[in-house]
C-alpha cells in the first residue's frame, strides 16, 4: 500500500493577509497500477529533464511510474474543467428524467478525459487542479469551493460526513489551520463567520462528494485527511525575523506540515513532539543555532495539529509499513531541502536522490515507513498536491474576503486587494487614518518581505 502526500501554499508574495499552506494525504491499497503504455511514458519523462514548458510531464515520486490518482479516480475527478464533454455531461444530467450519455471525446483530449466511465455521465466532475486554473479573481469561488468542500465531506470528522454546508471557522478548525488560535486575536475576525459554501451550491457540492466517494471506494483509494497552516503577518513576520528570509520560514512550516501528515498517516504521531531539533542553520547544513528553539516550538507537530487521525480510517487499518511518497511544489528557486527534511525527521537519515532546478529528491526510513519527498516545479500535476493548492487557494480567499469586509466597512469607497505589493500600498494608504484610530500595529497588517 503507498500514501500519497501532497502539499502546496498560496500566498506567499502578498504583503496583506495569511500565508497559506496546505496537505492533503491518501491511501492506496488496490488499483494501483495504471496502463504500461502511461508507466513507461512517465518512465521516460523521470529518466530526462523536462523541458522548461513541460515541467508537469515530470513525474513527482517514483511511485507516479506506478500511481496515479487522476487515472483511478477518473470516474468523478477532471484536472481539465470546462472541456467539452464536461460541459455536455453536466448539461444532460440536469435534463429532468435522462441520464447524461458520454459525448464523443474533442479531439486532442488527454486519456484521463477519454476514458471516463458512464459513472461519471450522472453530472459533472469535480474539477482539481492547479488552484491557478480553477480561481482568477473576480471570477467567482465556485469551482475552488465544490472541490475542498467535497473532498473535506468525505472525512469523519465530529459525525460531519458528507455534510456540504459549514462555515469559515468550523472550516479552520476541521482542517487544523490555526492550532495556536491566533486568528481569534484579529480585529476582522470579531464578527459573524462567513457561511459556506459561498458560491457553489449546496446539493451541488454534496452530489459531488458522493460520486468522489463512490469512485474513491471502486478503485481501493482513501482520503486520510486534509490538513492546512495559517500564518498571519505577525507570526510571518517573526518566523522571517527568526530564519532569516522568507524561503526559509515558508520551507519550516511547510516541512512541520509534511511530519504531522507523516506521522498521523503512520499512527507516530506521538512521538514526534519529543523528536523536534534545533532548526538548521542557513545553507542547508545539518545542524541548527539554538536561537531558532522558540520558533522550532511553535511548530511542533503536536501543537500544529488539534486531534491525531485515528488508528482505523475507512475501515483499513493504519500500516507503519506503508510506502509514503511526498509532492511538494518548490520553494522559490531554492534546490536543497536535505537539512530541513533532517531538521524535521532527526532520527532518520537523509538520503539525497537528486537535486537540480527541474526537481530535487530525497529518501529517508521513519517509523518503519519508507518515505520519498519531490520538491518540484509543477508539483501540482499530482492530485494530492493540486487538491492542497485548491486548500490553500481557498483559505487564503476566505481570509482576504474577511479582512477587505472589515477595512471598506470603515474606509467607504476603498476598493477591496488581494494583498500583492502595488496594490497592497495603495490599500495601506487608504486605511491608515482608520487603522491610527483603532490602534492596530502594523506588524498585525502588514507582511515585511
């Protein structure tokens, strides 16, 4: 049986708002093979680098020789949305009394929107993708939402499976995002949480979660969780003030994430608070400097996540011998990741596979699990981590939905950002008289790097 991990962030180059990171863990325990005809081609793409307009042609792990999610679960998942035969299946399925039949495939379509069964005809499938491809500002959160809120549906969290309707907060809280409560502490937080799902619909959201169930429970695939990290400028500002740059506070709480995910898809979780280290320190060596050991604390993997997964998911009992393969989109144009993967597994080695501008791979034994992780370009080609760009993407928007609520509720007539730099001075400017009167510091706003 493999676990696949996949993690990504969304904003990281803002100045206003959260930075965002994102997990998402799955089990494969059947199926797992797809076509010799797709292996063999990812076989060749691992064996050369990609040229630089393919990069998602790279497979991530070498479990993606072997393992594809969007191949077994192509029956209720798309990474193509709005393709012609999506757009069809989806009109029929609406027709009162018929049942959508599959159109006639556009020519050029990929494998994965060819073969997808009659299962698939009964409405449309659940677009994951690059959150990139699925959200432009402006254009509505329906597509991001019906993916995270369906997916979340699926995991028996407080008796809330398949449930499609919630809120921000209780979305916070099931995903672990703001395990120190932070956020509570922030002005535009005080009111009444936003309800979701905002622009999908309900019944939409909910048909798309069954179908993911079924498909997933057809081809021996599990959801084990989704887990998310939100870092508000004052903590951003502090974990870059403590590491140095922003590369690097954006690698530690991503690395933090991928041991909670690890260790609770594993059944360690226990021990992995005992385990923390020093962080290491600056040039990807592997030590640490013991002026980092409050930040390191922070991100405890015992603190960052509020309950351990439980020893039975699904019916399928927790194996500490499963394979875990790790996708990870990289971080900036930095390529060497070994002394924070060490950082964050001390008690395990690791083994350098490769490490280069395309993809840098690395190897390690934890808990009796073998363990791969890919930093790439692209990484959200895997469904795991495109699932986590769409979390991540998704938080972020909800969180800068509530912060511009708050500000053009007290500045009349200043147009909502989305935090990027120009725009977020222009942003700035306007509040400031409002932001003086009510006392807010500006480490509290505003992001310095």
């Amino acid at each position: 049986m493999a676990i696949l991990i996949g993690v990504d962030e969304a904003g990281y180059g803002p100045n206003l708002g959260p930075l965002v990171v994102a997990a998402t863990a799955w089990r494969v325990t059947q199926g797992s093979e797809v076509s010799d005809r797709r292996s063999k081609k990812l076989e060749r793409a691992a064996a050369s680098p990609p040229a630089a307009n393919a990069t998602a042609a790279l497979p991530a792990t070498a479990a993606d020789a072997a393992i594809d999610l969007y191949a077994l679960l192509r029956d209720a998942v798309t990474a193509n949305p709005g393709t012609r035969r999506e757009t069809e299946a989806a009109s029929t399925a609406l027709q009162k009394g018929t049942g959508a039949q599959p159109a006639a495939s556009p020519a050029g379509s990929n494998a994965e929107e060819s073969r997808a069964s009659p299962v698939s005809q009964r409405g449309e499938r659940l677009a994951i993708a690059d959150s990139k491809r699925l959200y432009k500002p402006g254009g509505g959160w329906r597509l991001l939402e019906r993916g995270v809120l369906a997916a979340r549906a699926l995991l028996a969290e407080n008796g809330d499976r398949l449930s499609a309707s919630s809120d921000h907060a209780e979305l916070i809280a099931s995903l672990g995002a703001d395990p120190h409560g932070a956020r509570g502490a922030l002005p535009w937080q005080h009111g009444d949480p936003v309800a979701l799902p905002r622009d999908a619909a309900a019944d939409d959201v909910l048909a798309a979660a069954k179908l993911l169930d079924a498909a997933c429970a057809s081809a021996g695939v599990q959801l084990l969780a989704i887990r998310a990290r939100l870092v508000d400028p004052a903590e951003f500002n502090e974990l870059v003030d403590r590491h140095g740059t922003k590369g690097a506070a954006l690698s530690h709480v991503t690395l933090s994430l991928v041991r909670q995910m690890v260790d609770n898809a594993t059944g360690t979780a226990d021990a992995a608070t005992a385990n923390l280290a020093p962080p290491p320190s600056q040039g990807g060596a592997r030590g640490g400097s013991a002026n980092d050991a409050t930040i390191a604390r922070r991100l405890t993997v015992g603190e960052s996540l509020p309950r351990p997964l439980p020893a039975r998911q699904g019916g399928h009992e927790v194996n500490c011998h499963d394979t875990v393969h790790i996708t990870c989109d990289k971080h900036g144009g930095r390529n060497r990741y070994a002394g924070l993967l060490q950082h964050h597994f001390p008690d395990s080695w690791i083994d350098v596979l490769a490490e280069g501008r395309s993809a840098s791979r690395y190897a390690w034994q934890h808990a009796g699990a073998a363990c791969e992780a890919c930093f790439r370009v692209g990484g959200e080609a895997v469904l795991p981590t495109a699932l986590a760009s769409m979390t991540a993407k998704y938080l972020r928007e909800l969180a800068m939905h509530e912060f511009n609520a708050f500000w053009t509720a007290r500045v009349p007539g200043t147009k909502p950002t989305a935090g990027y730099p120009v725009d977020a001075r222009r942003f700035k400017a306007q509040i400031a008289a409002a932001q003086s009167d009510l006392g807010i510091d500006d480490r509290v706003i505003w992001r310095n790097r």
